[in-house]
C-alpha cells in the first residue's frame, strides 16, 4: 500500500538516513522524498521531509512509525494509503523530436494519472529513439481510456506504443 508521510527531522547531518532506516528494515519502498531544507522552512531547529512509500501491510507501517518516534523523528502527518497501479511502455519513434516534454504534460493532464520514470535511449540525433515511460494511474482511473489518450497522442506524433503485459 501506498502512503504519504510527513517527519520533521533535527537539522543535523545523517538524520535523513536515520529515517530512511526503520523504512528499509520493515520492507518498504522510498517512491519519493521532498526534502525543504529552505531556511524559511526550518521551525525550532528541525526540517520538514514529505515522504511517499509503498509498505506491504499496516503492521509494516506500524512498525516503520514506532521506531521513527523512538529514533526522536517526529510524525507529523500520516495520510491515507492510496491504491495505484502502474503501466509500463515502450514508445518508439522520434520521441524526442516530436517534443517529449508535450507528450509527458498531454499524459499527466489526466485526472489521477502521472508519469512517474522515463528512460530514454537516443542512439543519434538523427535516428529514431526510445523511452520506457512509466505511468501511475489511481485505481479509480479507468485504464483503457488513459490507453486511449495514449495510443490517440502517439498516433498524432507517429510513435509505436508497445505496452508491457500485466501479471
């Protein structure tokens, strides 16, 4: 399950890695990590962390919690698990040529979809390149019509859409 975590951490160096600690050891997974180390941002000596992770269960998240309190981190927020899934594609063609950047923002545009990682090879300016998009959708979002808007930009940009299969 996913879950968003906001910690204030004492402004010392190793203290990220002090929260980042109990995450690992009770198996969950660091998706992202807003550090505001801004001066502006510090209250009373301490900087706020805003962290998103996917955890197995609440017992992990329990566990994760407690040893963070016990380590002097302190929980400021703890916000609801949300459920996401992820489709993984192949987009081939001139990817970056047809403006990459409009394809992502055209993506992103739809209500409860991101694109989360992209990985890009270009073997030569003037050649065809490839990405490897990943994209989160919320469980609430119907997934064939984020396909659709896909398949419908990459056939206006003339790229092949390969999507991977689903276990």
């Amino acid at each position: 399950m996913r879950v968003s975590v906001d910690l204030e951490l004492k402004d010392t160096p190793g203290q990220l890695l002090l929260a980042l600690e109990p995450i690992s050891k009770y198996g969950g997974n660091v998706i992202s990590i807003i550090h505001m180390r801004e001066e502006e941002k510090l209250r009373a000596g301490r900087v706020p962390v805003h962290f998103t992770i996917d955890v197995p269960d609440e017992a992990s998240l329990e566990r994760i919690i407690n040893e963070l309190e016990e380590q002097g981190v302190r929980v400021t927020k703890l916000g609801e698990a949300t459920k996401k899934e992820r489709i993984t594609l192949l987009m081939i063609g001139h990817v970056v040529d047809t403006d990459l950047r409009d394809t992502i923002d055209r993506i992103n545009e739809l209500e409860g979809v991101m694109v989360s990682d992209l990985s890009l090879a270009m073997p030569h300016p003037d050649k065809e390149s490839s990405a490897i998009v990943d994209i989160e959708v919320s469980a609430q979002v119907d997934k064939r019509k984020v396909m659709e808007r896909i398949y419908s930009i990459a056939k206006e940009k003339n790229l092949e859409i390969v999507r991977s299969l689903e276990v």
